[in-house]
C-alpha cells in the first residue's frame, strides 16, 4: 500500500515535526567533549611550535657566528636564510592576525592582567602578533569561520599566501630532491578528491577546512599550519647551512653556549649553568668570565653557580676569551637569564576538564624540576592509583560544583617532602548513551533492516573513555493506517515474538516508537532512562 493511500494523522504529523527539529538541533550540537579536546590539542601544538621557533633561532644563531668568522665565504648563504626568515615571519604573522580577527569577532576579549599564582583557566586563549592574551569566549561558534573564511575570502588569501611561501622555499633546493618533495606535499593545499561515500560532492581545500567548523577547531588547524610552515623553514635553513663550507675554517660555527640545568628554580635552591664554546680545540682552553670573575673549568667548560634567594628574573653573562689559529685573541660576549619561582604544580585531566563517577579518570601532574617518580598526591573525594608516570583518580560521589573535590601534590626535593599545592575539580555523571537500532538514532528504516536487527542498544558516542552500556528494557509503539497504535514491551535488549511478528507486519510509511528504554554501563551505576527514538519505515 503505497503512502498516498495511508494520509498521516495529525498525530503523525506532529512526530514527524518534532523529529525533524531534534534533527536540526543535534546536527548545530557541538560536544563540549570534543571542544575540550580540540583545545588540549591545540595548547600541545603551540608548545610544539615554541620548540622549533627555538631550534629555528639557535640555527640562524649559528648563521650569524659563522659570518664573524668569515663574512666573504658565508655571505651567500647567510643572505638566503635572512631571506627565509622574513617570510617566514610574515606568514605566522598573518596566521596569528587570522586567528586574532576570529576570536574578536566571535565575542572574544583582551586579557587585561595575570592573576597572581596557579590559575586553572576555564577558557581558552590565543597569543596575537602584538604579543597580547586574547580569551575565545565561544569555542562552539560555527558561524563566524564561516563568514569570514569562506564568504569573505580569507581562506583563500591564506590558501594564496601558503602557495606563495611553498614555491619560495623550494627556489632554494634542488628540484626533485627528497626534501623539495616533501616540502610541496607537507604545505599541500590542493582540493580534496571527490568522495564516492559522501555523494560525489566537490569540495574544496577552504570548505574541508573551514566551513562549518567549530572556532576552537579552526584555530586548532591554524596552529597546526604554522608548525608546518616552520617545519619548513628549520629543513630549509639547515639546508642552507650545510652548504657552507665548514672545513675552509676552523671555527665556522664557534660561539658562546649557555647550558642551564633549569631556568626556572625554587626559592632557595640553587641555580647551576654550564658555559661552553661549542666548537672545542683541546689543545687549549678558555677563559670564560661572569663580570669580573673567572670561572674554574671543568672539561673545557665553565660552571657558574647563583643562589636563588629571592623571587623573580634575573640577567647575567659574560665572556669568553679564545686564542684563533693566527694567535689573537677572540672574546666572545654571552648573556642569559633564569627564573626563581616560589613553588607551584601543575594538575591536569588527560582527557576532559570534570572526572566523571565510577571510572578511572587519568590526570597528569607536573612540577617544574621535579621528577615524577618524586611526586605524591592525595583526593579528598574517592581513591587513586597510579601506573608509571600518570595517576587514575576513582571520585566517590558527584560534585557538579567543584566545592568538595580536590587534589593535592607533594614533592619530595632535598631529602624532604614539600607541598606544591593543590586544584578542585568537578564530579559529573557519565553522560547518558544513545538509544540505537542498526547504528541509527532514528530517521527512515527500512523494513528488511529492521527484521535484520536482534534488539536495541546504548552506544556512548564522542566520550574518550572506554565504558560499555547494555539496555535493560524498552517498550516498542506501532503506528499505521488511521492512527493504529499498538504498544509491547521487552524487558532486556532484544526484540521479542511479538515484536518481531509486528515488524512482518509493518508496510511502507508506518512508525514504530521506542520509549521507556533504560541502559546499565559498567561503571557501577543504577540503570538509567535513555531518550527515545522513532523509525519511519520506507
């Protein structure tokens, strides 16, 4: 019977409706899980990418040492790498004024002052060109990307500046070469391929990145680009560099080095450096001084020791005196600076920002210059164990305020045990599962499929633990020609006799509605409602 011959009810009619707006609101739903997660990633990325701006430094570093050597041999080289590090600051720079301009548009705001001590910070931020602290007030903005990335073009001025900046680097190798390869398919911005599992639809390099994607996504990738990009520049620059030729001079890459155990200490430890020539004649010694007094050498290098009495920065250097092969003397000025801190920690959740109830809940903690294996905590709110470097926290009861839960962290230094402080979190519930059947949340059906299936099930979708859910009852509604509606009932998660005899019996356009369904997880806690569901069989 064809659905021309069966018109809906109103009844119908509203269902239908309702599906279609909890439709429309699930697919503008963006998890808060997945938000954490793009922005825990996005924080690892930018310290990646401080990393290699540091590597990147110390190779320009030794660029310019090599021409105080010899300027007439190391010229060529040194003005190329000049050259790669002006364009290369110009395009971070134009990713960061991107991203500045998408969090200001999305509501987001200027850090005005740091609060003093350890703060746990709610919401994400970025750092501009100008050096500023921008906070991204809304993570979950789909619009503004969008709009300034795909309606305004910006995407494709960035797709443009990346094409730019490719073809630039690749001037300076050998066409072919492993590493020109490499470079052209890691900045690669050429349209996706059409997907025969998508519906053939065409997409491009600014809509598979940008469009519809969630803020803290779009500043995730854009990050990511820049690692790329300097990535690409460190090959580059160390490619120039090795082309200089190193052997016509003795000290091609002679320098002061500064090696610190830390530059960041307690108060009233000790900070300790070592100071070095990074090229070593062995046939004779430095002499190497911090202001006015000369530093004892050990295996050529000198050791420098400061006592961390009081909190803050402090500059020192020096210089170091070096006999060349012509017998003049070559002083070689360095500088540097550390950090005493009063003791802090550092406690975070692997995965998301809350623990949940009845589960192990993973947490890092760090102290600066303390070992892990040093480290000891306690919770007020459950149990913990741990298991190598991380520890699992177990919470006893929820606490949806944060009031009643925290960890605290000492550290054992110097023999003795010292509190490093301590952070509250959150104690949520798992978040309920999804009723399915086939995989499906609801939608269209069809007939054949639906007697295909065993029973329903709870699938717990975007969560990063591994937690299992089973359905322990639910009702299944028919409703056919002329309002027909026929309830039956199975008490674990599969179909029954008569439910299944009631699918034979199902023809084109007829609902079934599955309500009254409760799941278990394994995490120990009492059965829960899950929401229902609905099927039109087509």
């Amino acid at each position: 019977m064809s659905s021309k011959n069966c018109p809906e009810s109103t009844r119908q009619k509203m269902i239908n409706m309702m599906y279609l707006v909890l439709t429309a609101m699930l697919a503008l739903n963006v998890s808060v899980e997945v938000l954490e997660s793009f922005r825990i990633i996005d924080s690892s990325l930018t310290q990646t990418l401080n990393n290699i701006k540091r590597k990147n430094e110390q190779i320009y570093g030794a660029f310019d040492a090599a021409y105080l050597a010899n300027p007439a041999k190391v010229k060529e080289w040194k003005d190329k790498a000049d050259q790669v590090n002006k364009k290369t600051s110009e395009l971070i720079t134009n990713i960061k004024d991107l991203k500045e301009q998408l969090v200001i548009a999305s509501g987001g705001s200027f850090l005005k002052e740091a609060e003093p001590g350890f703060v746990l910070s709610t919401e994400p931020t970025i750092v501009n060109s100008k050096g500023d602290t921008i906070i991204i007030k809304r993570e979950d903005d789909l619009n503004t990307p969008s709009e300034i990335m795909i309606q305004k073009k910006k995407a494709t001025d960035l797709k443009n500046s990346i094409n730019e900046y490719r073809e630039f680097l690749a001037s300076f190798l050998e066409k072919g070469s492993p590493l020109s390869e490499n470079i052209i398919k890691q900045m690669d911005t050429s349209d996706p391929r059409i997907s025969l599992k998508e519906g053939g639809e065409k997409k491009t390099w600014e809509s598979l990145n940008f469009e519809s994607k969630p803020l803290i996504a779009v500043i995730t990738l854009l990050s990511k680009m820049q690692i790329d990009i300097q990535n690409a520049e460190t090959n580059v620059i160390s490619s120039l560099f090795s082309q200089i030729d190193a052997a016509s001079f003795k000290f091609n890459r002679l320098g002061a080095r500064i090696l610190a155990k830390s530059t960041y200490v307690l108060e009233g430890d000790q900070f300790e450096a070592e100071i070095f020539l990074a090229a070593e004649d062995t046939t004779q010694q430095p002499e190497i001084f911090v202001g006015n007094t000369k530093l004892s050498l050990r295996d050529g290098k000198g050791i420098y020791k400061a006592t961390a009495s009081q909190v803050g920065t402090f500059k020192w250097g020096g210089l170091i005196k070096y006999k060349n092969p012509e017998g003049n003397i070559n002083s070689y000025p360095f500088e540097g600076e550390y950090q005493v801190g009063r003791p802090s920690v550092t406690i975070s959740l692997t995965k998301m920002n809350v623990m949940y109830l009845g589960i192990a809940n993973p947490i890092k903690v760090s102290v600066p210059g303390v070992a892990s294996e040093n480290l000891e905590i306690t919770v007020n709110n459950g149990r913990y164990e741990k298991n190598g470097d991380d520890f699992f926290v177990y919470p006893a009861k929820l606490d949806i305020t944060g009031k009643n839960t925290s960890i605290s962290v000492v550290a054992k230094m110097n023999g003795e045990k010292r509190p490093m402080g301590s952070m509250p979190f959150r104690v949520k519930e798992v978040p309920p599962p999804l009723a399915t059947i086939g995989g499906k949340n609801g939608g269209n059906l069809k007939k054949e499929e639906l007697m295909a299936e065993d029973g329903v099930f709870a699938e717990l979708k975007d969560f990063d633990f591994d937690l299992k859910f089973k359905v322990t009852q639910f009702d299944v509604t028919y409703s056919g020609a002329g309002g027909y509606v026929k309830t039956y009932s199975s008490k674990d998660n599969k179909f029954t006799s008569e439910q299944k005899d009631q699918f034979g019996k199902l023809t084109m356009g007829s609902l079934i509605f599955i309500d009254n369904i409760m799941a278990k997880g394994d995490d120990g806690q009492p059965a829960r409602p899950l929401s229902p569901i609905s099927f039109k069989i087509r």
